[in-house]
C-alpha cells in the first residue's frame, strides 16, 4: 500500500496542513524572525499543495496509464491535448478549471509559479520637465497582496474534496 500513487497526494496534503500550523504559529509574530517564518510558512503549503495536484494528476495517469504519467510537472498533464488522446471526465474537469483564471486551481498554479520569478524593482518612471509639477498617483499598492492562510487552507480542502470524489470515480470499475 505504501507504494500506491495516492500515497504521495495524501502525504502532499497532510505536509501542507502541517505547513499551514507553522504559518498561523509564525502568523502570530511572537517569535523575532516572523516575518521570514510567514513567507517560509506560506512557501512551504504553497509547494506541498502543488506536489498535492500533482499526485491527484498522477492518479489519473496511472489510472488511465496515460503515457505522461511520470511528468513532472502537473501542467503537462492537465493539457488540451492529454484530454483529445482520451476521454477522461477527472481530467476534463481538471483541464477546465485550470484554463478559468477564477478557478482555485488557476490561482494555485499562478502561485506556485510567481514564486519562481525574480524579485522586480518597482518601476519608477522618469521625471519629464514637459509634465505638470502636480501628478495624481495612486495610492493602491501594485505589489500582489500576499496569499492568505484561509485562502491557502481552503485550496487544501478543495484538493483534499477532489481528490476523493475522483477515487470514488476510479474505483468504480
């Protein structure tokens, strides 16, 4: 049992659950290095919900012996083009959610990707002796807000749902 594949997406669930106590406990800056414990706490469920989809793509592949099976990287599976080889319903559900920008699934895979990217220095543009010596600016922050515990906490839960309604799905036959 402890080699079935969804062994993985249950230890990437409960990993995040555990990431997520760290993060509420860093959360309540008792400690001196809080902040850097909230970004870590944040981090860390962020990657293991990640490792958690793809587990649950993993099943599927498996289940269907899909030749992506062993991708690395859940997007290779939750394709257009995975879904036209064969039909599969978990993976249509899948597919169709990731390409809603609302969908839960789409945030947490534009998370997961943005904490790859550089740091960007804001860009401030250039004074122009042509402009007005008055400028209206915006007040509003462009950095993204980052994600919360809540947000990141209900992501799991939505995987955790997912993930046994499609093992009813799967072992039907």
């Amino acid at each position: 049992m402890a080699n079935e594949l969804y062994t993985r997406t249950n230890q990437k669930i409960y990993f995040a659950g555990l990431s997520l106590e760290a993060l509420g406990r860093a959360e309540q800056g008792k400690e001196m290095n809080a902040i850097a414990l909230t970004q870590a706490g944040r981090e860390a469920a962020l990657f293991h919900l990640y490792g958690a989809l793809l587990g649950l793509c993993h099943e599927i592949a498996g289940y269907y012996r899909l030749p992506q099976a062993g991708a690395l990287r859940a997007e290779l599976i939750m394709t257009r083009d995975v879904l036209e080889s064969m039909a599969i319903p978990e993976l249509a559900e899948l597919v169709e959610m990731t390409q809603s920008p609302d969908s839960w699934i789409a945030r947490l895979l534009k998370a997961h990707a943005d904490m790859f990217q550089p740091p960007r220095v804001p860009h401030v543009p250039k004074g122009d002796v042509t402009q007005p010596l008055i400028v209206a600016i915006s007040l509003e922050d462009d950095e993204p807000k980052p994600l919360s515990r809540e947000e990141l906490e209900s992501w799991r839960q939505e995987l955790k749902k997912l993930a046994l309604r499609f093992r009813e799905g799967l072992n039907e036959c």
